[in-house]
C-alpha cells in the first residue's frame, strides 16, 4: 500500500502556521541534556519552514508524563536553549501542550516565531 504523504517541500507555507511534530526526547541528566542529535535532526526542517515564509513554527513533543501528571523531571524546557543557540533566535515555551493560554498564544503568533509546546 503506497503512502501518499507530502514533504514539506511540496506545501505552500507562506504566512501559515506550522506545526511539527518532533522527536525532542533527548538524554539528560541532572537537567542538561547529554545528547543534542535529535535536536539537531529538525533545525533543517525548522529553517526550512522559516525560510520559506511560515508565520510560526510550533514544535510539539515530550518527555514523558508519568501516571499522566506532569512531571517537571521531565519538561522540555532545557530544549529552548538549544534551540535560540542553533536557530539564532527567540524561543516560546508553553509549558502544556493544550488549554487556553496554548490556544491564545497559537492563535495569532508573531511572524517568525518559534513555539515549543
């Protein structure tokens, strides 16, 4: 059975809002994150959308959330500085990934900006 899946290359991105599911679940300890790979695997696609005119870049992924409570262990907010570090610039952290705050900061973003939920 064939995929028909477009790339991100065959999607007209100007003045859109896109959301990229990525693979962010990094090795920490003590709060550091060890092991930038998978981060470093999506700043390609990042750009991309950026470069091409998307009005916002939101990055949706996890850690983890035990017992289904967060868990501030496992919170993605060591990734922003990596992220500002290699994308060269300003960051948005939401720290959930649904509610009103969530909505109202997707809703009408900023142009160029980067949102990690």
């Amino acid at each position: 059975m064939a995929l028909n899946k477009l790339s991100i290359k065959n999607v007209n991105l100007k003045d859109q809002r896109v959301i990229i599911r990525v693979d962010f679940n990094v090795p920490m300890k003590d709060g550091q994150i060890t092991n930038t790979q998978r981060i470093d695997a999506a700043i390609p696609t990042i750009k991309y959308a950026l470069e091409n005119g998307a009005k916002a870049v939101i990055l949706m992924s996890h850690l983890g959330r035990p017992d289904g409570r967060p868990n501030p262990k496992f919170s993605l907010a060591p990734v922003v500085a990596v992220l500002k570090k290699q994308l060269g610039r300003e960051v948005t952290f939401l720290k959930d990934c649904v509610g009103a705050d969530v909505e109202a900061k997707g809703q009408d973003p900023a142009s160029g900006s980067v949102i990690l939920l």
